[in-house]
C-alpha cells in the first residue's frame, strides 16, 4: 500500500456503493457493456456515424499519426488515429503528461468511444484508450461499465468483482425444471453472463433488462423482497393479540342510526376487517379508497366491534383539522351508543391535558394526533390502532403507538392509493382491502383549467357558486422551499380575495394558526358561516364540509398529483354539482404539463397514482419509510409485474417447504437492512 493512503479508504469507498461482502460484488451489476471484442474499420466507424443520429460507442485501432496540443479556444490535446482504412481525431480537453506519452506519434492505440460530428469534422472527445502491440489478443467477452464513486476506477472495480466471480459459485435454489420452463437461467450462470458476455452477444440489447440473464437476477431480487416481508407476516401470526369476538350489536346498531346505508364495498371490506379482529394475531390491514369513498365510517364499524368486545380503540390523524373533524364525526356516531370519546392534541396544557389523559386511559375511543404517542399517555386496554392517512406518518410513529397496547390490531388507512404492482412488492407483509366504491348520489368534479390571466372570469364564477349558497375553497400557492413565503403569500391571497369579494365573508387557514384558532376557522366554514375560505394545504386531507361544492387551486402546476387529487377530493361530497379550477402560471414545464394533463383527464385515484408511478418511478412514490425496506435496484414493476407474481408465489413455496433454502436469498439481497420490519 502507497504510503499517504489510509487504510480503509477502498473499503470505504466500496461501501459508499453499498458493498461490504462478497454477495454485495456480484450483485453489483453492470450499467451497459460496451464492445471491444470487435475493431470496427476507421472508415466503416466515420460512415455509420454520419448515417445516423446515435451510434453508441465503437472501438479502433490504428497508429498515432499526429499528436499537438492547441491552445484556442482553450489547451487542448489533438491526435490523429490511422489504420489502413482512414483517419479519425481524438481530442482531450484535459490530459496528463503520461497520456500524452501514451499518444505519441508511432504509438499503437486501442480506443474505444462514441464519434460525433464536431467543428472540424468527425471526431471522437475523451474516448478510453491504451496503448497495444499490433497483434495483442482482443478480449473474448464484452466489457462491463459498473456504477462506480469518485476514486474508484472501473478497472479497480472490475477486478475485485472478477475475483469475486472466481470463488465458489452460489448455490441455485430453484428446481432445473422450474427454471427450464420459465426459460431462466441458473442465477450464477445468469451473474457470470451479465458481468462479461460472451464475444457476439448485444450490448445494446441487453440494456433494456430483458435478457434472461437479467430476468433471473430480477426474479431473485424480488423473491429476497417477498420472502422477507412475507415472514414478517407470518412471524406476526405467532404474536398474541386480543381477539375481539363481540357480537356485532354495537356495529348494527351504528348502521341502524345512519341517515344513509353502507355501501356494497363498505360492507364486504369491514366483513373482513370483522374477522381480523376476531382472530389472536395481531391484524395488520391496509385500507385503500378513494378520496370520499367512506373509510372513516369502516373505521368506526372497527372501533365498535373493538369497544363492545371490551377494549379500547385509538384514532390516529396527521393534523389537527383532521383529527378534530375526526373526533366530532365519531363523537356524533358512538356517543349515543354510550362510547366515550376522547380528544388529544398536541395543544392541550395543564390541568386539561392530565383531565384528558386520565380519561384516555380508559375511555371506549381516543382521537388525535402525534399527542396520542407522546410520553406519559397511557391505554390501559389497547387492542386497536387506527391510522388515517398514513402514508403521512413513519414506520416509528405508527411503532410508537402500537407499543402503547400489548400488539394491538392495526388498521390503516391511506386515500393515495397504491397501485396493484406496488402493493403486491412493498405492501406484501400486509393485507389489503379495497373500497373500489363511492357511496351513491355523489356529481363527478368537474376540472377546469385555467391559465393564471384568466382570474377575473373565476372570480365571477365564485360569486355565482356562493350567490347560490355553496360554499368554495380557495388554495394558495405551494412554497415549498420557505414557510415564511408561504405564510406570506397565505395573507396576501387573503387580504386581496377579501378586497376583490367586499360582499363576501371570507376566512383563512394556515398552518402557523394556533391549534384552537384552525379549529375554530374550520368550524365557522363547515357551519356555513363562511363563503370564502382561503386555505394553505393544512387542508389537503380529510376535510368533509359537504356544502363547499368549488375548489380554487393557485399555481396548481407547482402540487404532487396526489395532492391535487386530495385537495380536489374536498368538493363533491355533497348534492351540489361540484368544480375544481386549476389556475396555473406559464410556462410549464414537460412535468408539470403531463400532471395537469392527468389530473384534468382524470377522476379515479387509482389510475391517478398508476399514472403517477409511472411519472415518478417507486421511490418517490412509495419511500423506504413506509415498509423500512430498501427500494429495488434492478426490477421495474411495470415491466416486471410477471416476475412480481411469480416472486409471491415461489416465496409462498419457499417459505411452507424449504424455509432453510429462503434465508440465504434474503440475505444476500439484504444483508442487515430489514431490520425495520420486525416491528
Ligand atoms: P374518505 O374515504 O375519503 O376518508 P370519508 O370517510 O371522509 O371518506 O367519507 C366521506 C363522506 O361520505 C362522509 O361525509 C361520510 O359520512 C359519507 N359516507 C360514508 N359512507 C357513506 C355511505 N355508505 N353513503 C353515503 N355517504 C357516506
Ligand atoms: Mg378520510
């Protein structure tokens, strides 16, 4: 080791790449190849390159015929390359003096690049080059480029994974026939195809991630994700959780209070969730529907069944609009039926808050917010958590508050809805129920688009909407990079809307009210004593005042999708025909296009979000916090969706025969990094 170099900086390096063993070197797999079991003819190599746009790189050979360095328009390094078919230029912006050794004139080079038609002709900028004899072998397989970090070459690189390669191949778990009739190769034939592919095959082919080879690679990447979350569903089952085995008196007599009936879906999904319950493992259940298709009242149906069975139940909410609204809906529902309902927020002090937390202690429901994981608040008798809207919260927080009963039921509820492929990966260690279904008598929204110039005619819409007694919301611009802006522009909106509109009454709402003013802003609105409500998104979830029938949403081209899609979902909750406008500022950017284009197009959250999957990739979408596992490195799920459901069941198999033949494909493609999913 050269002195000055500490040790440790390669394994440091390694790490930084996320390899620390020898499983993590042979996973670490190419980018692309590029060919240079080939020497394409100089001239061969210009022709093409002036047929097409894109050629991808070529490799030459030939001799140094010039070698100069240029000072305009800046120093630079031109060579001329000759073989007995023509000429070509390289030129290097930036070199070293061994590199201009290396291309002295006479000198025998190998260069590999891509040519593009520059000022002076074809030329190739930076290409690999080294110098060769005339009759040094070309390589037999074709050359992989890896996803490397500063300081590391490929060529460093290349040659610990090469050695990695040469130790004892890793055992192949799935049966021949299984792999024959699915045509997939064995995982170390597919490994050592992927890391050098024989002279011959395609590189350009083999990017897209089709090839066999890599379809098994994929396959056992998912197989690592399903087998792991699907033994976090099972070790679950081996936990005792209270079962929940009432009746069914206090649900009915829920239904039979309500001014409307259950709807089909309502009905099947708590059927589920009913069984759940009764069962002495602790249910983990995701709720899945679209904004307005009735979620909190398949909660409630939940909490019946949990408090008549003698135990308590908690509601968990990510604001404090929410979770008041929350509380008042429920109080209105399971009150008459003698449950005891509690509140806990964040802003409740003194002598009311040990009132408060004394009460939670024993009381039927508890509603809130984060204030119902803080410390000092205690359930004597916790079998069911509910959490609403919870893709807002982390894996910690919806912990914290099972960790305050003794493996208490969960339920959670989420309006973003996942699509199919996405829940069939990182969703797997749950259950999942779907209200595909909206309760009857809802008007579709109708969307508008509106470019911002256009405010006057918007306004004039507003006056006729609350001239007819509707109510309207009205968004102000997302500032994402400062809250004192958004605060300001939050005012601003307030004191000109208020100006433009001196017959109406119009409120505001932000996030830097104090928690009794929100709530009494909201109340005010949602008793009709408010036209106009101007709103930061403090309102994007949850929010149900049936008689707001248009919303208004400034710079609408700056939201998520799924924030439009919940922000929209606040109107058509009632009888009124209900619109959405989305004043947007020009110019657009091709994203910001593509969601408005979506979002105007469509009204269903499902195909929302396969849309915004699509437009986003997993990883935005999805975030490693919501299952704690690490995001998939080389499978698509739309493109893989076949493999996902093959992955599911093999894992199944895997998992019921051979459990020993399971644990080393988890390990190899997560190491240390599941710990998350324990809980
Ligand atoms: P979300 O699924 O978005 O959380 P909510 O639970 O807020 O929806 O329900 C939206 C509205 O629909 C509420 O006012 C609720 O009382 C009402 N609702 C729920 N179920 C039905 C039903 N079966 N028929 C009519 N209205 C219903
Ligand atoms: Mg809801």
């Amino acid at each position: 080791m050269s002195p000055g170099k500490k040790p440790g900086a390669l394994a440091e390096k390694l790490e930084r790449l996320g390899i620390t063993r020898r499983e993590d070197l042979l996973l670490h797999l190419p980018l692309r190849h590029e060919d240079e079991t080939r020497v394409t003819p100089v001239a061969t190599a210009l022709s093409a390159a002036l047929s097409a746009d894109e050629t991808g790189s070529v490799q030459l050979q030939g001799a140094i015929i010039d070698s100069q360095i240029q000072f305009r328009p800046r120093r630079q390094l031109i060579v001329r390359l000759a073989d007995v078919s023509g000429a070509i230029t390289l030129r290097f912006l930036s070199f070293y003096p061994n590199q201009m050794a290396a291309l002295a004139v006479g000198n025998q080079v190998r260069c590999v690049g891509e040519i593009r038609q520059g000022y002076f002709g074809a030329e190739m900028v930076h290409p690999r080059f080294r110098v060769v004899l005339p009759d040094t072998p070309l390589p037999e397989t074709l050359t992989p480029v890896y996803p490397t970090t500063a300081g590391l070459t490929q060529s460093a690189l290349s040659k610990l994974i090469d050695k990695a390669l040469s130790e004892a191949p890793l055992d192949e778990t799935l049966e021949a026939e299984f792999l024959a009739k699915a045509r997939l190769p064995t995982l170390w034939d597919a490994l050592l195809f992927l890391h050098h592919p024989p002279a011959g095959s395609d590189a350009h082919a083999l990017v897209d991630r089709q090839h066999p080879a890599w379809r098994r690679v994929k396959l056992d990447e998912l197989l690592a994700q399903q087998i792991s979350l699907r033994r976090a569903y099972r070790a679950r089952r081996e936990i005792g959780a209270p079962r929940l085995a009432a009746r069914g008196a206090l649900a009915a007599a829920l239904v039979r209070r309500l001014p409307f009936s259950l709807t089909h879906a309502q009905c099947l999904v708590f059927t589920e969730i009913s069984a759940d319950l009764n069962a002495p493992y602790p249910m983990q259940r995701l709720l899945q529907g679209d904004v307005g298709a009735g979620k909190t009242l398949v909660a409630a149906l939940a909490i019946c069944q949990t408090v008549e069975s003698g135990w308590q139940a908690a509601f968990m909410a990510p604001t404090e609009i929410l979770a008041e609204q929350h509380y008042l809906k429920l109080v209105d529902w399971l009150e008459p039926l003698g449950v005891e309902v509690v509140r806990l927020l964040g802003n409740q002090k003194g002598r009311a808050r040990a009132a408060r937390l004394a009460a939670a202690r024993t009381a039927g429901l508890i509603v809130g917010t984060h204030a119902l994981i803080q410390e000092g608040v205690d359930y004597e008798r916790l079998a069911l958590v509910v959490i609403d809207e919870q893709h807002r919260f982390g894996v910690q927080q919806r912990l914290a508050l099972c960790r305050k009963g003794r493996a208490p039921h969960q339920l959670m509820m989420s309006a973003t809805p996942i699509p199919r492929t996405l829940a069939m990966s990182y969703c797997a260690d749950l259950d999942v129920s779907v209200l595909d279904e909206l309760p009857p008598g809802r008007t579709p929204i109708r969307t508008r688009l509106a470019r911002d110039g256009r405010r006057e005619e918007v306004m004039a819409y507003v006056r006729k909407k609350v001239a007819a007694g509707q109510q309207v919301y009205w968004v102000c611009p997302l500032i994402e990079e400062s809250e004192t802006l958004q605060l300001k522009t939050a005012l601003e909106t307030h004191a000109w809307l208020a100006e433009a509109l001196p017959e109406l009454c119009v409120g505001l709402v932000h996030g830097r009210l104090k928690s009794a003013e929100k709530q009494a802003v909201m109340a005010e609105f949602a008793a009709g004593k408010m036209d106009l409500l101007v709103a930061t998104t403090v309102i994007e979830v949850g929010v149900d005042v049936p008689n707001a029938s248009l919303m208004v949403i400034e710079h609408a081209e700056r939201f998520g999708l799924a924030q439009l899609h919940q922000l929209r979902g606040r109107v058509g909750r009632g009888a009124h025909e209900s619109s959405c406008v989305l004043l947007y500022a020009e110019p657009l950017s091709p994203t910001a296009r593509a969601r408005l284009k979506i979002i105007f197009e469509n009204n269903d959250g499902f195909e929302i979000a396969r849309q915004d999957l699509k437009l986003r990739g997993p990883g935005e979408f999805i975030g490693s916090r919501q299952s704690g596992l690490p995001l998939l490195r080389y499978a698509d799920l739309e493109a893989d969706a076949d493999l996902v459901e093959t992955a599911r069941a093999l894992a199944e198999i895997l998992l019921t025969r051979f459990p020993e033949k399971a644990n080393p494909i988890r390990k190899r493609w997560l190491g240390e990094k599941e710990a998350l999913l324990k809980a």
